[in-house]
C-alpha cells in the first residue's frame, strides 16, 4: 500500500487545485465582464456592441 499513497495525495491534490484554480479563472473572467457590462449600460451613450447585443435579444427566439 505505500506506492498507492503518493498518487492517491497527488491525485487529489490535482484534482483539487486544478479544478478549483479554473474555476476561480472562470469566475474573475465572468465578473469581469459582467461588471464591464454593467459599466457600459451606464454610459450616457451605450457602445455599439452593447446596442446591437440588446437589439439581437430582443428579437423574437424565431428569428
């Protein structure tokens, strides 16, 4: 059973961190878009992306 052990720890460890790790990488891109988001619906004078983005959602699903 001792040659299990290491690669049972590192296993886990591995999994562990790197799940997580991609997970908190997601999350940071996530919010920074949606804060970049909010910062644009803010402007006094959208950008045109943000314009068209709203213009494409609200248009019927069929379209």
């Amino acid at each position: 059973m001792t040659f299990y052990w290491p690669a049972i720890i590192g296993f886990f460890f591995g999994f562990a961190f790197g799940v997580g790790c991609a997970l908190a990488v997601m999350y940071s891109i996530y919010m920074g878009g949606y804060r970049a988001a909010i910062r644009d619906s803010q402007l006094p004078t959208p950008p045109d992306r943000y314009r068209q983005t709203l213009e494409k959602l609200s248009r019927p699903s069929g379209s």
